[in-house]
C-alpha cells in the first residue's frame, strides 16, 4: 500500500511533511517485553498513512514475537552499546526533516532532537530528563504518542502558537 504521509499546519510552529515515523520499543511502546493489544491495534493503523520502523536492542529477545503480526513495519535492530548514535544514523537514513520520533530513554534524545518532531513517552520505565529536554511533545504512554499522529488535529492543538 502506497503511503499518504501526513502534512500538518501548524500555526507558530509551521508545516510537517511527515512521511516515517521512527519508534523505539522498550519503554516506549512495549514495557517489560509486553506490547499491549492496543499499541499493536494503533501500529496497523498508522502502517496505512506512514513508513514504520521500530527500533530495537531486543533487550527482552522477543521482538519477533512481538511484532509478529504487523508486517507492514521495518524491524530494524541495534547493537547494544552506542545506541544512541545507531538511532541517529538510522534516523538520517530515514531523512529527519520528514520523520517523527518517538522514545522514552536517553539513548533517544539525540533521534528525539534531530527529528522533525520528537515525542516523548513517560510510561512504567519513567522518562530520561535528557529524552524529555529534546523533545517537542510529552505523553503519558504509547497509546497516547500513536494517537497524535492517528488524530494529528491533537497534535495541532498541542503544538500551535
């Protein structure tokens, strides 16, 4: 299926031309390797508008598993030390300046800062202060960071000046 991307007007803020969206797994979607029914609902959802790739140590190994059934999206996975750098390589791979990312830790807040915007999940892991200072959005969990780009007038609202 040929993706739509999402173009949004934000005033203050100006136009996005997403067309990727980047999201890291553990902690972020997924807490203690179980990636709830509703997060997995929201992915195949936002499959139809944009590229997904999630981004992963597989610190748990269940990554497979765990995605098992959405197979519209890239599994990309990292090699545990410099995390943070493989993401932002990945990120630039992807072009940042149409590319959203979502994380939670601190190996995220260089892909959090670089991207077109980043939004920070704070859920059961907690949230790194540096992932927090890089990002444009806060949230309470990975439902709520999948609903802004699934409802983007949210993300209007949030972001406008």
């Amino acid at each position: 299926m040929d993706k739509r991307g999402l173009d949004l007007e934000i005033p203050g803020w100006g136009t996005l031309e997403v067309q990727n969206a980047l999201l890291d797994l553990n902690g972020t979607l997924a807490l203690d390797g179980i990636l709830p029914e509703t997060i997995k609902e929201r992915l195949h959802r936002l499959q139809e508008i944009l590229a997904v790739y999630v981004v992963t140590a597989d610190t748990h190994g269940t990554v497979a598993d765990l995605l098992r059934d959405c197979a519209d999206l890239e599994i990309v996975q990292i090699e545990v030390g410099n995390e943070a750098e493989q993401k932002c390589d990945l990120l630039k791979k992807l072009g940042a300046s149409h590319t959203v990312a979502l994380g939670n830790g601190a190996n995220d807040s260089l892909m959090l800062r670089m991207a077109c915007l980043g939004i920070c999940v704070m859920q059961g892991e907690g949230t790194a202060l540096q992932a927090l200072q890089a990002s444009d959005v806060l949230v309470r969990d990975g439902d709520e960071a999948l609903d802004l780009l699934l409802k983007p007038a949210r993300l209007v609202a949030t972001l406008r000046s």
